[in-house]
C-alpha cells in the first residue's frame, strides 16, 4: 500500500445530458436492458486549479507532486454534448432490499468550444430505495481526446455523483487526487 494518505475528491465539472425517450429491450439473458438515447447537453469545467500541470509531473498533486498547481488549463472550458450515443442500461431488483438497480453504461461525444473533441464515457450504478429514500448514483467517468491542451483528462481517475431528472441527467465530476 503506498504512502500517499487518503484520495480526495476535488470538484472540476459539471456534466448536462438531455435525454430522449427510453427504449426498453425487455427481458434478455442479462436482465431488463433499456437504452436511453442521448440529444445533446453541456460540460462546464469550474476553472479550478485541479487538473493544471505541477511541478514533479502529473496534475493537481497526482503522480507525487506537492507543489500548487499552475495556472488551470481548463479555466473556462466549455463543450457541447453531441446529439448520439446512449446509455445502455441493465435494470434489475436487489433480492436482499427489494430496490430497483440500474446499472449504467453511457457513452457520448462532446466537442469543446476551441473544437477539440472529447469522448466521454461513464459507468456506474444508479439505485432507487424502497420507501422514497433518496436515490444513490454514482459513476466512473472517463475522458478521450486527442488534444493535447486537454490531454491530462485520460491520466486521471475522475468520479461523479447524479441527479435524474425528467429529460436530463446532472453529473458533478470529481478528480481523484
């Protein structure tokens, strides 16, 4: 186990997806699988200094630097989600609690406002408690693109907690540091 104490979670983005109809497979080999396709949305980067380049390598103090972080690449950057991709869902019942579980496999693309494409991909469990107890979900996000202004986004391990509402999700995203 390394030294490096306790991971803390540092909030750098907001993620906005507007959803379509979902489209309900029925029962397969797996369970309940539904698709949700995605029409589009925002990424709203905080513009804090997480994800900047530090001195000894690696971003926001991951990869063993200890020096504050630089000024943020990422100040201000802001992307559209495309219209596309989808969020493949497995629905299935825990037989211990009797709550509904989602298992969530969404994938996406959004191109930021300098053009410069991302593809985002997110994984998780979203869990609806009987007895109208808040819902939990919560996904690993990961990030892929080609530019190297954003590329520090695939050396990192990055989470988010999510509120679904009516047409969108809502996904604050957290970098593990």
């Amino acid at each position: 186990m390394s030294g490096g104490g306790l991971p803390v979670l540092v909030p750098i983005a907001e993620i906005v997806v507007r959803l379509g109809e979902p489209v309900d497979f029925g029962v397969t080999r797996d369970g309940r699988r539904r698709c949700t396709p995605v029409l589009g949305g925002e990424l709203t980067w905080f513009g804090i200094g997480a994800l900047a380049p530090v001195a000894g390598g690696g971003i926001g103090g991951v990869g063993g630097a200890t020096q504050a972080a630089a000024p943020n690449v990422l100040r201000n950057v802001r992307a559209q989600i495309l219209h596309g991709g989808g969020d493949r869902q497995l629905v299935r019942v825990d037989p211990a609690t009797g709550d509904e579980v989602v298992e969530i496999d969404a994938r996406y693309d959004a191109v930021s406002d300098a053009g410069a494409p991302i593809g985002i991909r997110a994984s998780g469990v979203r869990r609806h408690p009987s007895g109208g107890a808040s819902a939990y979900f919560r996904v690993a996000v990961r990030f892929e693109t080609a530019d190297p202004a954003l590329g520090e986004l695939q050396n990192a391990l990055f989470v988010a907690d999510g509120a679904r509402l009516a047409r969108e999700v809502r996904h604050t995203v957290y970098l593990v540091g």
